[in-house]
C-alpha cells in the first residue's frame, strides 16, 4: 500500500511519516525510532565534524610558515591531539554504521527497526555521554598526547589534565560503538523478512555486518587499554612505564590491537556505501555481488592479523616485523577486488553524474591513491624511512577522510532526500563536491611529497626548506573547507526550501525506495516484496513525479508480490 | 651479508643521485639508493594501476554517462575468471613488493661486525652522543664516511625516535630498553637529524646535524671534543658553559622569559643577589653555587615554583646530564649560570668559539 502512494505523483506527502509522526522535543530524546535515532546521530556526528574540522584548519594555518604562526606549541599539540581523536572516535567511527545505518540498514533489510530499539537509543546517550567527557577534558586542561596516547608520555610525560577525561570518553564512546555493531549483527540474523536471503542483501549491509563483527570483537580491547592508561596515571600502578617496571611497547601493541581494525570499522561501510552509489547511480547491475560480498568479511578478518605493521620501528622484533609485512599485504587483494569491481560495475552502464555518483567516483580516485600508497608503507625496506612522516599522515588522510568520509557525505547525499523529504540543489551540490576534490588532493598529495623527503609529523616548527609545501597544504585545506561550508548551506536550505522528493529520485532498487520520502513511522505498511536488488530494469522513470516508479507493464509492483 | 639487490649500477651512482624521482631526499648512505630504488619500483606499479583505475572510470564516466532515463537492461552481473584474474594479479605483485622490502630489511637491520660504535641519549628536547674516547656532542652526529657506524640508543624520558633522513634509518628510543640502528655515509657533508616521535613541547625542535667527515678528519674531530673542555682554563670555564648550552634552551631562557623551566636570568639573579627561591613544596632554598651544581646532577630533587603563579615547574629535565657531560662541563655551566651577565649580556648569548678560550698545551707552557 505505502508503495503504491508512493507511485502516484505527490506534490505534498500524503499523511503521516517518522517525523510528523509524534511532535515535540520529548519525542526525539526518548524515541526508539532508528530513523530518529539516526538522525539525532547524525546532527551530532556533524557537529563533532565541523569542531574538528575547525581545529584542523587552525593546525594547517599554524603550519602556514615555520616558528609560531598563530599558537605556541603546547596549543599546537592540543589542536592536532582533539582533531584526530574526536575525528576519530566522534566522528569517523560512528558516522557511517551509527548515522546513516542506523538510518538505512532496516529499511533495506526490510524491518519495522532494529532488534534492541531501546539498546539502540542508549548506545546514542553513551556517545553523547562521551562526547561531555571529551568536552570536560579539553576544560580540564586539555590533552596533548596525540590520539594515539602514547607511554609513557601519556602517563609521566605530561603535565596537561585531560588525559584520564579522554581516556574515560574513549572507554564509553566503546561500548556505544559495541551496542551498535551487536545490535545490527543481531538484526541482520534475526529481522530479515521472507525472501531476503543473505544473497539478496544489499552490499551496503554485508559490509555493516561485517564492521559489526569488527566493532564487537575488537573495541573492547581498547576499552580495556585506556582503563589501564588510566590506572597507571592515577595510581602509578607500572603496566606500560618503564620506571614502574612496565613496557612502553605493550601499550603500543593493545593500542593497534585495537585500532587497525578500527581503520576498517571506518572504511569497510564506506565501501558499502560505494556498492550501493556506483550501482543505483548508474543503473547497472553490481558485478560480481559474492567477490565484493565476500571480501568485506575477508577484510574483517585479516584486519585483525596486521596491526603490528604500525610498529615496524617501535623496537618489536624484526621477525615480527616480517611476519605483519607478510599479512599486511593479503588486506591489499580484497581491497583490489572491490575497485575493480565496481569499475566493472561502470562499465556499460547509464551513469548519472549527479552529487552523490560524483562522490563516490571521488572515492574510487582518492581511495585508488590512499590504497596505492598503503604498499609504501606496509613494504618493510621503504617504511623505515616514511614511518611518522607526512607520508603516513596523507596515506591515512586519503583512507580516513578522502575514502570513509567522501563515503559517508556522498551517502548522505544519496539518502538525504529519503531521509528529509527534500532535494537539495543538484548544482551546488556539484560544485561543492569538485571543491572538497580539489582542496582535498592539494592539501594531502602535497604531504606525501614532504612525507617522502623527511619531514616528520606532529611538528608545530619546521625546516624552510618543508615550507612551500606547507604553503600549498594550507591552501587547499582552505579550499576543501569552502566546499564543505557550500554543503552545510545548500543542505540546510533543502530542508526549508528545498523541491519535495520523491519515492524514488535515483531509481535504486533495494527496500528503502519502495517506501515514501521520508518514510512512514512503521518503515512498511505492508511486508515489502523483496527481489534483485541490483535489477533496475524493472524501474522507469515519470517526468512528473521527477523519480522512478515500477513499469506500468510488469505483472506486480514491488509490496503487493 | 649480502645484498644482491644493489645493483652494481645503483652502488656506483649512490652518492651523487639527487635522490629518486619521486621525492626522496638525497642519498647519502649505501642503503639510500637500494631503498629509492624499492621505493620506485612500488611507485612505479602503484602509478600504472591508479592510472588504469582513472583512465578506465574517465571513459565510462564519458563513454556512458546517462542521456536518457531508459532503465538499463542487463548487462554481465559477474565473471569468475575475470574476478579470480584481477585476484591473482595483484597477489603475485604484492609477494613481489614484500620479497624485495624485505630484503632490504635484512640490512637495515644488519649492521656489520666491524661497525663504529655511538652511543645516542634522547631526552626532553636534545640528543647527546657520547663517543667511545669519551668525547660528548649535544644534537651533533659526527660520523666517518665509508664506514658502517652503528648507533644504540636509550632514553631517560619518554618514547623519541632517531631519524636521518638523508641514510634512510629510523628507529625509535624507548625507555627501559636498548635500540639500535646502524649505516655507512657515502658522502662528506651536513644532513638533518630529526626525533619523528611524538615527545612533547618542543618535539620540533628535537633536531640536528649529522656531519659526515672523512676518516682522518674523524678522527680528529672527535679526538678535540674529548679533550677540549680540560683545556679550558678555569677563568674561561663559564665561557665554555655557551657552547653546551644548547642541550637547555629549549626549557630555560637567558633573558627572563618564562618556558618550561625557570628562566637563567632569574636563577643568576637571585644568585647575585644571594636571594632565595621558592620550591614546589612551599619551602625555600638559597640559590648558591652549592644549589647551582646540585640542580643540574639531581635536577629533580628540588623542584622550582614559578616565581609569578607560584606553580610548580613539570619535573621533565632528565636527570642523565651529570653522567653525560662529565664533572667539568658541569662546572662550566654551574659557571655559566653565575656569571651569566658576562656571557650573555641582556639576555643575548654571546659568539663563543671553541678555539678562542681553548689553550693547547703546547701554548700554555
């Protein structure tokens, strides 16, 4: 019933949806709505992005020129200690799964919402509650450790008050990444309708699922680190300082444990994501569906073997050295796969170079890059050299940032018309996206030159001769900010004056397009009919309703079979 | 230990090759152009697939852009042979990127039977290098070419790392243990040393020099900094405290401002004056030449309060200088700081060169 509303051309959306569904402020801090939930995510993820978005901008303008530019050094250290933590853990980590899949992932599967709805609605209070101890301790004197809180520098080595606050915030902001990903594994066993078998799934939701997997089996180890950090430099109790009898090395170990995964719990759903763009976007089957399927779980699993490959210099054992090479290099086949999948996927097809096909083919170029120059560094003989230099900094900024957020805002883009209802402007959508490319590649390419000629990373001063480099790696940063100002804009505008979307803008095929814009309180009235995802030739287009509806010439529609 | 990589070609160019194409610094020790070369080969692969992965999504993106809003009908959904193909290629390319990196591994970490030993200090924020003649450099590496040199490092505070990018080494000093790296300079000259691991305030300033020397001049460079300070007549002691007082500008200034530790100005000061400083724990201690000497051997047995805000002062000056500097470098700082109007005048270090204040004994008798 709700898709064949869904199907007539409707200038106003006919009655009630997620968001008039219930009214005021008490309704959105206490729903259990996962739409809800993941709006309220959402905001918040986005503000945590524009805060350390600011403080990266204030990094790069301080390095603008060798000596002091606009901060001394100890403010230095804080700045690019809270941008990477709380782009970090704020940010990346749960935007895509916690914002957009909170959003998405039971639509798509076909469920009235997620397993553990009120689970679910305390995961978003414990990332709110870790948001407050990241906020107290930045009031608490601030943090300079860098995200990575290294010992004993982080336990004897300095003299700044935050550490155990943030410590604290990383132990809770874990459990809520822990809540989520358990909630969606137990979702996707549990909740999927007749008829979605586990091959019919859309990619997007293998590789949630299998970020579940990472987040429930690898965050507590974090938890378990910082607790410890915690304890050493509140009681002096020797665990990871040399001078009370522990090992420096140890934490290191725990701490990569824990956060290589963590590197595919941020990029493994933006893939998911790219599945999804670069299929619907250009209406052609995904190639390949198990390849790809299969890959994002082949990538969990090795993502748990190679978190050594940080610490080719930290003095762990050349032996192991060789060993973390060796396995590093077997995440680099899956990764391949998938891109030249989704290349495959290209081919032939009927690409719309709309907002979000731009930006996920934005991410095929700067994941191509971030990807490449992961051999430089998981190559043992090379890594020497480019260990803790700009090079690491822009290999990681090209997967974090240029592959996982580039994802996640082209996700948005991608679902923000079933999301709020709206269109937002296809031109300035555009536009934006060509200077947030542009920027990005001018700020970061340029580290990988300095990274490559020396020039070692966390440094508030520099040699002179880094300095051009640095010139043209501020300059982008401030390109790629006006193109993410551009997109704050445009998109707030959609939401008050923006065109009324449709059922269907895209043509995509999976269950979350065969439900109104936005979707009704209860996702489905009827149990959908669930079928090929990636089959578009059962969709045409209405130039009335401006978006696909299914072929007047087919036996059924898609929520009657 | 060989090294069957190095090509005979790459061994003869080393030196005077600027360095790879892409970005890397200029190469100075043997390593330098077996790991460029590494290094070119991986660009090299990494540029053909980037540029295959581009060119081939710019065509589609031209080639089949949309012009209509007919659905797209079919299509190949997959193709095993295709897929197991694009699987294999680049696992053959990635054994081979592995094989080759770890071959070049195995020297790094291989450093030669008959190498010349360097001991390496990092603390918060300079490196001391203490020879085997018992000669000590602050944030100078002075190294022989044409001779493996092998470096073992300690800390006495947190985690640094020892990197020199012109030989491509890096390793990271870690307290509580012995690290070590080793290399063979090919070409005389001045290159940077930097700390690559994150320590603190003043990480970016944790850098240096390492000056290559042929090996006589080695010689004789080391063999004046061991002796150099006994022949530093006691009237000119405090003259040579300017000469080491580059391993504490990074925490105490000469002209009265504050950083991370107490400025010399306040400290010389209450010397002159015979005042007393207030310590962290509220009590007060007389600032004398007895004070003076015992601060720089047991820095943190009395820990200053700031003379403006009362707080304490972070106790984070190392406590190895005593042993590093020897008893009569510590002497000419001890002297330094007590006539410190004469050495540095307003606050301005004056130019001490080594051979104005040295009295060889030949001169002296």
């Amino acid at each position: 019933m709700t898709t064949i509303e869904a199907t007539k051309p409707i200038p106003e959306p006919a009655g009630d949806n997620y968001l008039t569904h219930t009214t005021g402020i008490m309704s959105w801090l206490g729903t259990l709505d996962h739409k809800r939930i993941g709006i309220m995510y959402l905001v918040s993820v986005l503000t945590s992005f524009f805060v350390a978005g600011i403080f990266g901008l204030l990094v790069r303008t301080e390095l603008i020129a060798p000596g002091q530019t606009i901060v001394d050094a100890d403010t230095y250290n804080r700045l690019f200690t809270l941008h990477g933590a709380i782009m970090v853990f704020l940010v990346i980590i749960p935007s895509v799964p916690a914002s957009l899949g909170n959003f998405v992932l039971p639509i798509m599967l076909g469920a009235k919402d997620v397993a553990f709805p009120r689970l679910n609605l305390f995961s978003y209070y414990l990332w709110v509650t870790g948001a407050v101890f990241a906020v107290g301790a930045i009031l608490m004197g601030g943090v300079d450790t860098g995200w990575t809180f290294y010992v004993p520098y982080s336990t004897t080595g300095t003299a700044m008050g935050g550490v155990v606050m943030v410590a604290t915030a990383v132990f809770i902001l874990g459990f809520s990444s822990i809540f989520t990903g358990m909630n969606f594994i137990v979702t996707i066993h549990r909740l999927r309708p007749p008829g979605m078998t586990w091959f019919r799934m859309p990619l997007f939701l293998w590789a949630i699922y299998a970020t579940g997997i990472l987040q429930v089996m690898a965050t507590p180890v974090i938890g378990i680190t910082v607790a410890l950090l915690a304890v050493e430099r509140s009681f002096g109790i020797g665990i990871f300082d040399p001078s009370l009898g522990g090992d420096p090395v140890l934490f290191q170990h725990f701490f990569w444990f824990y956060s290589h995964p963590a590197v595919y719990i941020m990029i493994l759903p933006a893939m998911g994501i790219i599945s999804e763009l670069i299929s619907v976007h250009s209406h052609k089957h995904i190639f390949g569906y198990k390849f790809i399927a299969f890959s994002s779980v082949a990538i969990a699993i090795f993502s748990f073997l190679v978190w050594g490959h940080h610490m080719f210099v930290s003095s762990q054992s050349p032996l192991m050295n060789v060993i973390f090479s060796a396995i590093t290099f077997s995440v680099a086949i899956p990764s391949a796969v998938k891109v030249f999948n989704w290349l495959a996927t290209l081919y032939k097809g009927s690409i719309s170079l709309n907002t979000p096909m731009l930006y996920a083919l934005s991410f095929l170029f700067l994941f191509g890059i971030g990807g490449l120059t992961g051999l430089h560094l998981g190559t043992l003989a090379t890594d020497i050299h480019l260990h803790d230099t700009y090079f690491v900094v822009a290999h990681f900024h090209y997967v974090m940032m240029g592959s996982a957020l580039i994802a996640m805002i082209g996700g948005l883009h991608h679902w923000w018309p079933k999301m709020t209802g709206r269109m937002y402007s296809e031109f300035w959508g555009r536009i934006a996206c060509g200077l947030v490319f542009v920027g990005f590649n001018v700020t970061f390419f340029t580290q990988f030159v300095l990274g490559s000629k020396g020039m070692p990373r966390r440094y508030w001063d520099y040699l002179p001769e880094f300095t051009v480099y640095h010139v043209v790696s501020t300059i982008g940063s401030y390109v790629m900010a006006l193109g993410f100002f551009i997109t704050a804009a445009y998109l707030i505008h959609s939401l008050f004056g923006g065109r009324r979307a449709p059922a269907n803008p895209w043509g995509g095929r999976s269950l979350e397009w065969q439900c109104t814009s936005p979707p009704p309180h209860d996702n489905f009235a009827t149990q959908p009919h669930v079928g090929d995802c990636y089959d578009f030739s059962v969709l045409e287009w209405d130039e009335q309703e401006q978006g696909y509806h299914w072929r007047h010439d087919l036996a059924h529609e898609p929520g009657e079979g | 230990m060989t090294f069957d990589l190095c090509l005979p070609a790459i061994l003869a160019t080393a030196g005077q090759r600027p360095g790879s194409i892409f970005g890397m610094p200029e190469q100075a020790s043997t390593i330098a152009g077996p790991i460029d070369l590494i290094y070119d080969i991986i660009t090299w692969i990494s540029l053909f697939f980037f540029v295959l992965i581009v060119v081939l999504m710019v065509y589609f993106m031209i080639k089949y852009r949309r012009t209509s809003h007919v659905a797209n009908t079919g299509g190949l959904t997959h193709h095993t042979p295709l897929e197991v193909t694009w699987t294999v290629i680049p696992l053959i390319l990635v054994i081979v990127i592995f094989y080759v990196g770890l071959k070049g591994y195995v020297h790094l970490t291989t450093p030669p039977e008959n190498a010349y030993e360097i001991k390496a200090t990092g603390q918060r924020w300079f490196w001391t290098f203490n020879y085997p003649n018992g000669a000590t450099e602050t944030n100078i590496l002075h190294v022989p070419k044409d001779w493996p040199v092998k470096i073992t490092m300690r800390s006495d505070d947190v985690l640094h790392a020892l990197f020199i990018p012109a030989f491509r080494v890096k390793q990271d000093v870690v307290p509580g243990k012995k690290t070590h790296l080793w290399f063979e300079a090919t070409r005389t000259g001045e290159f940077d040393l930097f700390c690559a691991e994150y320590c603190g305030t003043q990480h970016s300033l944790m850098i240096g020099k390492t000056i290559v020397y042929d090996q006589d001049e080695f010689e004789a460079v080391i063999d004046d900094l061991a002796r150099w300070i006994d022949q530093v007549p006691d009237d000119k002691l405090h003259l040579a405290g300017a000469l080491s007082y580059n391993q504490c500008l990074s925490c105490h200034t000469l002209d009265g401002s504050q950083m991370i530790g107490p400025s010399f100005k306040e400290t010389y000061d209450l010397f002159k004056s015979g005042g007393t400083r207030t310590l962290a724990d509220g009590s007060r201690v007389t600032v004398n030449e007895e004070y003076l000497r015992k601060s720089i051997l047991q820095p943190l047995g009395e820990i200053a309060a700031d003379s403006a805000t009362g707080a304490a002062y972070p106790s984070s000056m190392p406590t190895g200088i005593g042993t590093q500097l020897g008893p009569r470098k510590v002497e000419s700082m001890v002297q330094f700081i007590m006539r410190l109007d004469e050495v540095a005048p307003d606050g301005k270090l004056l130019e001490v060169k080594k051979e104005d204040i040295v009295v060889k004994p030949s001169e002296s008798e």
